[in-house]
C-alpha cells in the first residue's frame, strides 16, 4: 500500500483525498468546512459515509476530526498506507518551479507568499503547519498552481508598466490551474496516442474560475490568469479581464480597495451580469427568454474565442483545443458555441460527438477538423497524487 493523501485547503475550509497515485483510484474523500466558526462540519466518504457538525476551531482540529472520520469507519490513520501528503498551494511565486518537499523555510516561503494570494496561501499554510505537526514521520509535498506556468517566455508574463514598481511589487503574470492544465494536456496527447512534447494545445478550464492556457509542446507558454486569479475569461462571479481604467474611475468615484475587490471577485462575471453564478442556472435562465441572461453567455463565449485566437497565434496554430472543468466538460451548447465559425482555421466541431452523452476523455471534432477538438475531464488531486509520489519515490 502506498497511499498519498492529498490536501487542498481554504481558510476555513479542508478537503482530502486518499489515492493511489499510479492507478489515481481513490479511497476515501472528505471536506470539513466552517473552521474557527462557532460550529464547523465534517462530510467523509469512505468504507461509509459520515456527516456531522462538531467544532472546528482551527486547521489541527479539522485534520483531528478526519483522523476520527477514519478511525471510526474502522481504519485507524497509522493503517491506511499513507507515504506521503501532497498539498494544494495556489501561489507558488517565481521560487517554486516544481513540486517541493516542505521543510520549515519551504513552510515560511508559502506564508510569505501570500501577500501576492492573501485569500489562498495563508489557508495553505496553516493546513502544512498543521498537517506536518500531526503526520511528522512522512514527507509533505507542496505542489503549486503557479508552477506550470513558470516556463512563460518574459514577454507573456512581463506587463508593460514602470519596471521598478513592478519589481518592487512582484507584478508579472503568475498564471493559475496550472496543476489542471498540466493534467489534462498530458492526458489529450494520451488520448491522441501522440507525445506531449509534439503538440500544441489550446486547453480551456472552465469552471467556477476559469483559464485559458497555450501549451506548447507540454510546456505554458501563455495563459490568461495573471498576477491573480481575477485576469482573463468571465468567471461565476469574477471579471476577468477589464480596462485598468476602469478602476481608476471607480476608485476616484469613491470606491475604496476592499470595495473594488468584492466587486471584481464576488459580484462580477456571470453572477454580476444575471444574479446568478452557477452557468446551469444561466443558461436556464436564457432560455426561458431572459435577456440578461442571453447576453452574459454571449459575453462568456466571446472571451473565450478571443483568447483562442489569441493563442492560435501564440501557438503558430493548434494542433488541439481542449475543452475541461464543469462547463467544458459538460455543456456541448457552450462547446458549439466556442467554435462556431472557425472553420476557416481548420476548427470542426462534430454536433454528434460534441452532444453524444458519453462521459471521460473524448474527440469531439469532424474526421475533417485539422485541428482536434476534446474533451478531457481534470483531476487536479489525481495529479497532485502522481506528482508527491514522484518526488517522494
Ligand atoms: P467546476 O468549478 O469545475 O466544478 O465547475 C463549476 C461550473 O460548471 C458551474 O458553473 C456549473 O454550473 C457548471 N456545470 C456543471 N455541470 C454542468 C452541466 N451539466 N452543464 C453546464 N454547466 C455545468
């Protein structure tokens, strides 16, 4: 048995995962949530399900409540097979190109980060502070967001703004998902049967938050995320790219820092445009008839084929577009409407494929599109599984 445990945690919030990484196949899930509220709640799935509210102060108590989750299932934590823990971090900086065995600097170096991910790293870091005191006798692994991205040539990380502020801030385009983006372009060039290092992929991760990512030849060359998670396409309920004059004009029309962050975060994007967040509930929304709603998915979709096009040029063409996340993987309209009309770049979608109910890694472009078109499910703990093991050996 060798088993990593995969943590990726929030500020008041942990998931787990317990997997096997060659095979991916998992054991036991869970989420505890509401920590250092008054009452916080335990969801564990494993030999059986167990759900119950209990207190949460902090993160040790959130992994002492999975420690019980276990226990009382009959699986005592020491029996489980555990070799190693592998942790989700979001900001990784320019330090961290890989994953990273975390000794106590390693540990500082995420907190330090999160001046540049003050809603992700300080969470993180608690959770390793935490797990490393209660689990001390097997190797925790950070694994990054960040670092797939750091092969970014500097001319699509650099922003054109005064070198020294920038430098003195930390402002450059860090990109973000990319433990998905890493995952799913591996697995398209599985699916085509053809290495990774020989193809150029437009990959799409459409969730909740969402990117756009050029992989040349397995490596990022560009994605939309930048300094933050807030650059690029239109998300559930963040902007995504918007004139920095805007901001100016807001900021002189009297809104303050705090103000313009719960904006452009947490009321913007689809829910901003319609009230709604979720893209199932707009799309019922338009078509019932609702105008908003027509027009956020109007809004959603035409930033996406902009930066599709954008990265057909980054890339000197594609040879695959890789549709991943909720809504690339589950919404075929959406799909057809990404690719409406770009034939002419030798992109065909299949109506038949594209709707076919069929679930997991699938083509879903004509026998004549000259460039694939996919669908590839992510599984970011699956990764960061397969990437602990393979430092930890
Ligand atoms: P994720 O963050 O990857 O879990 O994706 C969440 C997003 O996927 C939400 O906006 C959901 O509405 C969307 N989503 C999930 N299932 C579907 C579906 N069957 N059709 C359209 N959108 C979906």
């Amino acid at each position: 048995m060798n088993r990593i445990l995969v943590i990726n945690a929030g500020s008041s919030s942990i998931k787990y995962q317990l997997i096997e990484p060659e095979t991916g196949e998992r054991f036991a899930s869970g989420l505890v949530e509401r920590i250092g509220e008054p009452e916080g709640r335990i969801a564990h799935r494993g030999a059986h399900q167990n759900e119950r509210s209990l207190p949460v102060p902090d993160h040790t108590a959130a992994f002492e409540a999975m420690v019980a989750a276990f226990a009382g299932e009959g699986a005592p934590i020491d029996a489980l097979g555990i070799v190693a823990v592998g942790h989700r971090v979001v900001q990784g900086g320019d330090a961290f190109v890989e994953p990273t065995l975390i000794d106590d600097e390693v540990a500082e170096r995420i907190l330090s980060l999160g001046a540049l991910a003050p809603l992700h790293n300080p969470g993180q870091y608690q959770a390793v502070a935490a797990a490393r005191s209660l689990f001390p006798d097997v190797p925790h692994v950070a694994v990054f967001d960040t670092a797939f991205h750091q092969t970014m040539p500097e001319r699509a990380y650099t922003y054109a703004i005064d070198r020294s502020a920038a430098a003195e801030h930390g402002v450059r385009r860090y990109g973000f998902h990319g433990i998905s983006h890493q995952v799913v372009s591996r697995r398209a060039a599985d699916l085509l049967g053809r290495p990774v290092d020989e193809l150029r992929q437009i990959v799409l991760h459409l969730g909740n938050g969402a990117s756009a990512c050029a992989v040349d030849r397995g490596r990022s060359v560009d994605t939309s995320m930048g300094l933050t998670p807030l650059e690029g396409l239109v998300m559930g309920s963040r902007s995504g790219d918007i004139d920095p004059g805007a901001l100016l004009h807001l900021l002189r029309g009297g809104y303050g820092a705090d103000d313009l962050d719960r904006l452009l975060n947490g009321r913007s994007g689809l829910l901003g445009l319609t009230g709604v967040g979720d893209f199932r509930d707009v799309r019922a929304a338009a078509d019932a008839g609702d105008e908003a709603a027509r027009l956020a998915i109007e809004v959603y979709a035409h930033r996406i084929r902009h930066y599709l096009g954008a990265y057909l040029a980054v890339l000197g063409g594609a040879d695959a577009i890789v549709f991943t996340a909720g809504v690339g993987e589950n919404s075929a309209a959406l799909r057809a409407e990404v690719c409406a009309g770009l034939e002419w770049f030798g992109i065909r979608l299949d109506a038949e494929r594209n709707g076919s109910a069929e679930r997991g890694a699938r083509r879903i472009g004509a026998d004549d599109s000259r460039v694939e078109i996919l669908v590839v499910p992510t599984d970011e703990e699956a990764e960061i599984a397969r990437q602990t093991h393979r430092l930890v050996g």
